[in-house]
C-alpha cells in the first residue's frame, strides 16, 4: 500500500512505509537465497562434465599407446620388484608421463631428459609444469602443492585392488613396470577400471611422479577418511592403524575420491567413464580394480 503525505502546500506526496521496503528486502532476500543453490549445482554440474572429459581424453590417450606399442604404458618405471616409496627418489617417471605426447603435449614430454631420474636437477623445471588436462575443475586447490613446486593430478591410474606397496606383482593395470596387453585384462576391458579421480591434498610429488601421485588402489571406498577399515594385504585394517605401522612407512598409497558430491568420476578400459558412488560395496569396487579375478559383476551394482 502506498501511503499519502502531505507537503508544505499541502499537496498529497506518495511514498513507501518502512514495513513495506523491509517487505520486500526480504522478498528479494528469500528469492536470491532459492536462487543460488541452483546456480552452485549448475556449476558443479558443468565442473564434472569437464572432469569426464578428461578421463575420457586419457583413456583416448591410453588406447592410442596401445596401440602404438601394444601394451598399456608402465604405472611406474624403476629398477627391481619395488615397492615404490612415496619418496622422490629412483628413476621415477610415472605413467601420465608417457601419455603426453597422445594428449597434445609432445613438447613437454620432449623436454624429459630420460637418460636421468625423473627427480633430476635437470627434469626439475619441466616436471614443475602445470598442465590443466590433468586438473578436475571442481579442485579446489587448482592441483597446485604448497609452495608450489611439485603441480598435482587430479587422475590417478589403479595399481591393485587392495591396501599394498606399488610393486611389479600388483593385479591393477597400472604398476611398477607394467605392461599389460588386452589380452591380460581378461575380465574384460568394460568391467575393469583403468584410471579414476583423486582429493588433491598438496602433499604429493606431482603429475610426472609413478608413487601414490599418479597410483592408487581399491583397498578402500572412495572419498574414504581416517578411522575407517582398509583392506589391505592380510585382511581388514583400520587406516590408522596401517599408516602408523613401522612397516608401512612410505608405503601407503591410499584410495580414490574427487570433490564431486557423493563419489567420484572412473575411466573404464572400453573409454567410458562411470560415476563411482562413496556407497558402493568394497567388495564390487575391488573386483572393477583386480583385472583378472574372473568373477562375474552385475552391471546395476555400480
């Protein structure tokens, strides 16, 4: 209702009472507080549109090497049976290494010096390089570690399906030294997962590095946090636990996750990419993860 003042004349004078102005602040208040919840998960939406493709731009990648060399590229190159520490020492290059001249980035994969250690004085400028194709647009910390030295992945290839040092004996598709043909997957390249996301924390050495930067495993559910079960090597295991252990010191390499709401983004070995949900059952996600467990997976349990 609009009210009607006088002015010094006497003339009637139109204007708002100070109940309706709050009125309507806080009308327009309640519509923009709707409002952008929706705007968030459109934008969220187009960040994991853009997360697919670039598990879906690796696993491209990964086919064409194949059929380059006829094997997939080695998880982690270095001397003997491992394990792999989380450390940077040893030859080191890692697996995303070798996919980059099948990604458009020949040139930084020319700088390499391969003759040397990846973690070489010599390979330190390049390996410092931050290369968006390797980033989830929904990661916070843009893949960048504190300081800024080693520049993350977001994409990590599956080395085992259980809580175990990165070695040559591993039952993922990626591992120390690997070199898995097709004919080595022979659960089937549809229902074995090749490569999936990760929670960049900054505490990795970076994208080029074959450790837990660029490795991971199904020996726990994704997104998992401390306090929960792992399985590892000899059964079940609180995480805690087996972090804390002498004998696992640098060993630990941990599990998947992403910063999209409820799982994370997994590439496939036919190229497709699946949404894996933090609820699926332990159990299922190991065998996606073990190429050559024989078991029969029902596609409606993922």
């Amino acid at each position: 209702m609009i009210s009607r003042k006088r002015d010094a004349a006497g003339r009637p004078r139109p204007g708002f009472t100070l109940i309706e102005v709050l009125g309507v602040i806080a009308i327009i208040a309640v519509l923009i507080a709707l409002l952008l919840p929706a705007v968030q998960a459109a934008r969220e939406a187009a960040r994991r549109s853009q997360c697919v493709n670039n598990l879906m731009q690796i696993g491209v990648a990964l086919h064409n090497y194949e059929g380059a060399f006829e094997v997939l590229p080695p998880g982690v190159v270095d001397e003997g049976n491992g394990p792999i520490l989380d450390q940077p020492k040893g030859y080191g290059f890692g697996w995303l290494v070798r996919l980059a001249p099948y990604m458009e980035m020949k040139n930084v994969y020319n700088h390499f010096n391969f003759q040397v250690g990846l973690y070489d004085e010599v390979n330190q400028t390049t390996r410092a390089r931050l290369l968006s194709s390797f980033i989830c647009p929904s990661d916070p910390r843009g893949g960048r570690r504190d300081g800024h030295e080693f520049p993350a992945s977001s994409y990590v290839g599956m080395h085992h399906d259980v809580e175990a040092p990165i070695a040559a004996d591993n039952r993922g598709v990626l591992f120390l030294n690997s070199a898995i043909r097709y004919e080595d997957v022979p659960d089937g390249s549809s229902n074995t997962i090749y490569a999936a996301e990760k929670r960049i924390d900054g505490t990795d050495l970076g994208w080029a590095s074959g450790t837990r930067a660029t490795l991971r495993n199904a020996g726990s559910p994704p997104n998992a946090r401390d306090g929960v079960l792992i399985h590892a090597e000899g059964g079940p295991i609180e995480r805690a636990a087996y972090q804390s252990d002498p004998e696992h010191a640098g060993k630990f390499v941990g599990g998947i996750g992403s910063y999209h709401p409820g799982g994370a983004n997994t590439l496939f070995g036919d190229g497709s990419v699946k949404f894996i949900k933090d609820s699926m059952a332990i159990g299922t996600f190991r065998l996606l993860v073990n190429r050559a467990d024989g078991e029969v997976i029902d596609a409606n349990s993922y």
